[in-house]
C-alpha cells in the first residue's frame, strides 16, 4: 500500500501531459475560428493576396524564403516551421483551380507561429520540421485553371519534368529528404461518397507509389494518421468522407514522392452544399485534420490508431450529383423542318416567316451542374444529363411536371463539364 500513492501521482502526471499535448477535433476547430488569418473566400486568392499573407507571417516571425520561379517568372514560396528530426512536406495548389489548402496552410503557420508558448505547440515544433510550398502553380491560380502557363498537368510531370514547377517539386524533395508528404488538392463538387448521393467533402488516399499495392511500415503510419484524420472530421462532417478513387499513376508527383521514399497522403477537398454560404468551412477542416496528423506524430497516438477506419473508407464515385436535378420535366423540342421543292429556285426571294412547329413532349429528369469558378466571376450552367436519374441526386430538387421546358433556341443540347 505504501507505493499506492506514489503510482497513482505518476499516473496522474501522464495523464496531464497526454491531455496537454492532444487536442480534440473541436478545439483545434474553435483554434481556427479565433485565429484564422484568412479573410477572402480561397478562389479569390490570387498570387498578390498569398504574397501579403505570406509577409505578415514573415513579420511574425515564420521563415518564408523564395525557392523558384513559375514559366510566368512569378515568385514560388516555401514557410518552415519547427526544429524537430521528423522532416513533413506539404504542397498546395500545384493545379491553379484547387485553392482550398494554399488558405489553410497559411492559417496553421500563423496560428503555429502566434501560439509557441503552448505546451502542445513546442513540442510539436521539437518534434517535427515543417515545410509547405503553397501554391506552386501561380500562373494557373492567377487564371483559375488546373494547369500551367505551359497547359501542363503539374502533376502528371513528375517524370518528364518539362515544367519548372514540377523540377521545383523535386528538387525541394531529393534536397531534403522529408519522411512524409501531404498533397493536397481540391475534387469537384459534384464527387460523391461510394454509391450514395452524398458530397465527398474530403476524400483521402494513402499513397503507396506501386502499381501492386504494396505497403511498406511508413506507408502503414500514414494509413493510421488518415484513420485519425477521418476521426477528427468525423465530428463536423460525419458521412461526407471517401477515399480517393485513383490507387496508382505512374507519372503523378503523389506516387512517385512516395516511390522515391517520401511516402505521402493525398487529400483532396471537394464541396459541401449545407455550407455554401461559408466559403471558409472546407479551409477550418484542413486545418483540424493537419493539425490532428501533426500533433499525432508528436503525441505517438498515431502508433495505436486503427488503419481500417481508412481503409473501409467508401470509394469516391462521380456522376451521382446534381447542383440542380429538374424532375418529370415535359421537354418540347424544335420540329425537324420539312423538305421543301425547289429550294435552289428563286433562293434571293424572301419567302414568308413560318410558326415554329415543336415536336410532341416527351417526359424526362434534367441534371444541370454549375461550374466553378473564381469567386465573383459569373459562373457556366451546364445541361449535364437528360433521363431517367432516378438514382442520382441534385443539391436543389424541383418537380416541374406541370410545367413545359422548352429550350431557348429550340434545340436541346448537352454541354461537358
């Protein structure tokens, strides 16, 4: 009995320090939303506003430092943060059209920075050495558009390297050697969670960087620190997470970081219709779920996570969604126009205007997507679908049999994404 107390004292100090160095998803939520820098929805964010972003956390204290140039001679960024052995790098907006993490980087290095005397945050900075490259596409995120100035996919230039982000990309790895990746991107919003119609708002995919599906004991790490990471969403957006629907590309950055022993975790963010009017949402849940894999590492609770909450994960599914399914529409549609005789003859007399004749309606669901694009910058609504889409599901849903839909120019026509 007389080491009763002594045992329990010990035990009592483990747990504080446990309690002090691990934060809850809904701390490190309300974390962000009392400190979060980011004041413009990320498709505003041009190469100007990250540069202004990026000298306020100079000012701060955080290492930002040039590291290269875009084909558009447009400046390309690194931040660091941290002395730790355990070398992480993150890459953000490699396609210009994906703009989701460049925001929440910039809001985990200011909060990261502002917050060094907490507990949990100097020992992650003596734990780990971060660095992040956010936006490594300029010239696309000047224009909004996945891919360079050269009209190169980024990242399906790991092998060719005929970009100078790309080189970049590989430069900074081979360089330093990091022992785990974050890439992060952003899907459309129009992803979908397995064979549901639910938004895949953020899908996750452990890359393993061989066509076999081979898994080595880093790659199983990442598995679990995904597990925690889908834990922690899992408590705003419970439902709305997938993995990643690709397993392997050979000339993708994701697969090749991961070949060349950097063995790395995609993420992807896609939309959440409830929080439409929240462009800043989707930026607060990378935040959590980086900070959550982060401070894992440090606290070892990665070292106990289950690696099947990722992988029983529902596969991505695309084509399921809507912004806007139209149903039992009754479409009428153009007649043909007849043959007439004679058509050459007397072609320069002008011949009298006839009604427009339709053809008899027919029934059919109508899906309709509306593409993204730049905040403030009109936006394309698509006819995506006409038929029976029964199975699929839309954001918005109106039964319009007791209505005609008869489109403007008479001629009912499919457009692409």
């Amino acid at each position: 009995m007389k080491f009763a107390l002594p045992i329990l004292f010990i035990l009592f100090i483990f747990s504080m320090t446990n309690q002090t160095y691990a934060q809850t998803a809904k701390e490190l939520g309300e974390m962000w939303e009392k400190n979060h820098i980011s004041i413009i929805p990320p498709s505003a964010v041009k190469h100007i506003h990250l540069k202004t972003y990026l000298e306020g956390l100079k000012k701060n204290g955080v290492k930002i430092e040039e590291v290269g140039r875009s084909y558009d001679d447009r400046e390309i960024y690194q931040m660091e943060f941290g002395t730790g052995k355990m070398k992480v790098f993150m890459w953000s907006q490699m396609h210009g059209n994906e703009p989701t993490a460049t925001t929440a980087l910039i809001d985990m290095f200011h909060y990261l920075q502002k917050n060094r005397d907490k507990d949990w945050v100097k020992k992650l900075e003596e734990t780990l050495t971060i660095r992040a490259v956010p936006m490594l596409n300029p010239d696309g995120a000047e224009v909004f558009t996945r891919r360079n100035a050269q009209q190169i996919d980024i990242n399906r230039d790991a092998v060719a390297l005929e970009t100078p982000e790309g080189k970049l990309l590989k430069k900074l790895r081979d360089e330093w050697q990091p022992e785990i990746g974050f890439n992060l991107h952003n899907q459309n919003i129009w992803t979908s969670v397995g064979e549901t119609n639910k938004q895949a708002a953020i899908s996750f995919l452990v890359v393993l960087g061989n066509e076999e599906g081979k898994s080595n004991d880093a790659q199983e790490r990442n598995k679990r620190l995904t597990s925690l990471m889908v834990n922690a969403l899992n408590q705003f957006i419970e439902g709305n997470i997938a993995r990643y629907d690709e397993d392997f590309n050979p000339i993708a950055f994701g697969d090749n970081f991961s070949a060349w022993g950097t063995p790395t975790i995609l993420i992807e963010t896609g939309g959440l219709q409830n929080k439409i009017k929240e462009p800043l949402y989707l930026v607060k849940l990378n935040f959590v779920a980086y900070l959550t894999a982060l401070n894992s590492l440090v606290t070892g609770d990665e070292k106990n996570a289950d690696a099947k909450i990722y992988e029983n994960l529902p596969r991505n599914s695309s084509g399921r969604l809507f912004n806007v399914i139209l149903r039992n529409a009754n479409i009428i549609k153009l007649a043909k126009p007849e043959e007439t005789e004679n058509q050459t003859e007397n072609a320069a007399t002008p011949k009298p205007e006839k009604p427009l004749e339709f053809a008899a309606p027919f029934t059919a669901d109508v899906g309709i997507n509306i593409d993204r694009r730049r905040t403030g910058e009109a936006e394309a609504t698509i006819v995506r679908e006409i038929g029976d889409l029964s199975i699929y599901g839309g954001f918005q849903e109106f039964d319009v049999s007791k209505y005609y839909l008869i489109p403007k120019s008479g001629e009912l026509r499919l457009g692409s994404r």
